[in-house]
C-alpha cells in the first residue's frame, strides 16, 4: 500500500492511501482478477471448457479473461462490439493482446450487441459455441462480487472513506459489503446515468454508500486534455500510473473533492486503484489521431 498525504492541503490534513490492485496480477488487471476468481472456480467445477464473454473494443474485461484463458486452461470467445473492428485488430491492442492469449472473436454490430443480456441472444451463442460459461459484460455476477469483497481486508478498517471508481458497479458493491460500519464507500462512475443506484443496491448489503456523479468526463472512455494533464502529474509525482477510463477520473474526484473541503479534518483516505492500464495503448491512439497531449 502507498501512502501519501495531500501537501497542498495541510489545514484540512486528509490523507490518501492507495491500495494497488493493479499489482494482483499482471495481466488479469486489477478488479477484474477479483472478478473472475469464483467464477473461473465455478467454471472448473462445473466441467466448463470455454468462457464467453462480451466486451467493446478496448475492455479490461476481455483482455483479462483472454489472460485468465490462457493462464488457467479454458478457450476464450470474446462478443465483440462493433463489426468494423474485425479488419482492425492488428491495429488495436487490446484486441491484439486477447488474440495472442489464444481468444476467438464474433464481432456484432451496435445493435445486436445490445442484446447481450437476452436470454434468446444468449441460447444462440450456446447452440454456435456448444457448452460455455458465461460472463456477463465487464464481469459482473454474484461470483463476481463475492471475490471483489476480498479486496478489502483488517488493516483497511482504518480508513474513513474507501473510493473506486464505477463501471457495472460489482466492485463497490464488493468492497461495500465488506466493509466496515464506521466506513464510508464512494463510487465514481465512470459514465453518466442514474442507473447504477438501482444496480448497486440490488448487491449491496448496506448503506454506508454513496456515487459521487460528477467526474465522468462526459460518458464512458471520453477524456479531456485536463484529466490527461493530471494523470500525467500525477504519475510524475507519485510514479504511479493511472488508467484514463476508471482510476484517472477517480482520483481527478477525489482531489477535486479535497480541494473543496469535501472531507472532514483528518479523514483518511483508501482510494482502490483497479488497474486497467492495459487501455492506455488504445487511448494514446485516439490522442494522437487527434494531436492532442498522451498519457506517459
Ligand atoms: C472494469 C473496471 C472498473 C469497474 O468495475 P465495475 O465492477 O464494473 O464497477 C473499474 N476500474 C477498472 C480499471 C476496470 O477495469
């Protein structure tokens, strides 16, 4: 765990820890090794030779179960959104790294993506690919937060505020459950919508939470210069690397919050860093295409 705390803030005091759980594994990122834990457990169990799952051109999900294929002996099928992107996986690392772990892809359009979670979408890929497990999009099932709730252990109970960022939501829900009574769980979603309270709170078993709803930067994997620059400073101060979809507009929040007093004198501060750094590659494309500064 890295410590520091927030020098320009000394009045207020507040103090930022860091739990790396983007060291977990290497390429299993972060979260998603949590995630995928009980279920590739589950898969073993029940005879499962294949994983499927579904996933857009630069998800942490795909890359990982990909990775989890390959290190632990199932075939991998990745539903992909977006057809285009068939003639484009040499050029797209994600999909490069998940090709080389051995993954076959189907590439679906926008709009039969979007049935994901259909259970008639679902009985067609069982009758095309035979006997698969499957995950849902970005790995989220009761499995899934069962091994999100281990991220947390004694020594957290220390901390006032424990903070992730927010996708499907089966991390905060995770560390929530988890949790202590005295403890408070903020989610930074990743993405706008008021959807996740609903979802949370079908998982969670307690209310010690909260969304912090305004550092999305505009929708999922949309960044701005701005958040780039502090990604970049905050890599240069602390030599650790942010993802620009999830941790990046984390932590964005959380100084932001600090800086406006948010916190109380002398809180203390978990912020779970989840990993996803394996999506940088793909942003610094776009960044580039478009001439403006990268990540380092
Ligand atoms: C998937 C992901 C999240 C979001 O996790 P959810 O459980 O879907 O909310 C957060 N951070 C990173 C780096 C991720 O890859």
């Amino acid at each position: 765990m890295i410590l520091f705390k927030d020098k320009e803030n000394l009045k207020l005091d507040n103090q930022v820890s860091m739990k790396p759980e983007y060291l977990s594994h290497p390429y299993i990122s972060g979260n998603k090794y949590r995630k995928l834990k009980y279920n590739l457990i589950e898969a073993k169990k029940t005879g499962k030779q294949v994983l499927l799952s579904f996933g857009g051109a630069y998800s942490n999900h795909i890359a990982a179960v990909a990775s989890a294929g390959k290190e632990f002996g199932f075939k991998t099928i990745g539903v992909i959104r977006g057809e285009e992107l068939r003639s484009q996986i040499a050029n797209n690392p994600t999909l490069r790294f998940a090709e080389t772990c051995g993954m076959t892809f189907k590439f679906v359009s926008r709009s039969v993506y979007r049935n994901k979670s259909d259970d008639a979408f679902i009985e067609q890929l069982k009758a095309e690919f035979g006997e698969v497990y499957i995950l849902p999009e970005g790995g989220t099932n009761q499995l899934a937060i069962k091994g999100c709730e281990e991220i947390l252990n004694i020594s957290d109970q220390a901390f006032d505020y424990i903070c992730c960022p927010v996708g499907t939501g089966g991390t905060m829900a995770g560390l929530i459950n988890s949790s202590g009574k005295h403890q408070k769980i903020l989610g930074f979603p990743a993405l706008k919508g008021d959807f996740l309270q609903e979802e949370i709170s079908k998982f969670a078993t307690s209310k010690n939470w909260q969304l912090i709803l305004d550092y999305h930067f505009g929708g999922y994997a949309k960044i701005d210069d701005e958040l780039v620059a502090f990604m970049n400073d905050f890599k240069s101060r602390y030599n650790i690397q942010l993802d620009p979809v999830y941790t990046g507009k984390m932590m964005f929040g959380i100084y932001d919050l600090i800086a406006k007093g948010y916190f109380p004198v002398k809180a203390k501060i978990l912020a779970i860093h989840t990993g996803g750094l394996q999506g940088i590659a793909g942003m610094n494309q776009k960044l580039k295409q478009q001439n403006r500064p990268q990540i380092v």
